[in-house]
C-alpha cells in the first residue's frame, strides 16, 4: 500500500485545455445553455499537482486525493449521462 502512485499531469493539464478550447466551449453552451466554469478540471488539475509533491512522503493520501478527482468520478460513470435530454 505504500507503492508510489503514479501522477499523470499531463492526463489533468489536457482535460483542462480541452474543458477551456472553443470546440468544447461550443458544444456545452448548445448543449446546456451556459459555457463550462471548467472549475472541476481545474480543481483535479491544482489536486494533481499537490499530489505530485506527496506522492514519496505520504503514497495513501495521495492515492485518497487522486481518487477524489472530479476524472477519476466521471470515468466511472457513462460519458453520457446527463448529456442526454427528452424532447
């Protein structure tokens, strides 16, 4: 349980430049009405980072924060739910 735990920042910076990028931008204000905050990306992004200086000292709460991420939630749930409306 002590194993180092992988960080992969580069996973975190690209889903947020993808949250912020005009394709992305377009399809959520079609989709919702309002353009994404892309607050969450951001957080898991800070999150990773904070991680990243923890993962030698403490590997269990790093692996408790990566865990957390508003990615890590999304990727186990469909990527459509919610995205989906009746008409």
């Amino acid at each position: 349980s002590d194993a180092i735990v992988e960080i992969p920042l580069s996973l975190y910076w690209d889903e947020w430049s993808r949250c912020i990028g005009s394709r992305y931008q377009r399809d959520h204000l079609y989709r919702v009405g309002r353009l994404d905050s892309c607050s969450r990306q951001w957080q898991d992004l800070k999150t990773a980072m904070r991680a990243k200086f923890l993962q030698y000292k403490d590997p269990d709460t790093c692996r408790k924060m990566m865990d957390n991420t508003f990615y890590k939630k999304r990727t186990t749930i469909s990527p459509t739910a919610g995205a989906i409306w009746e008409i």
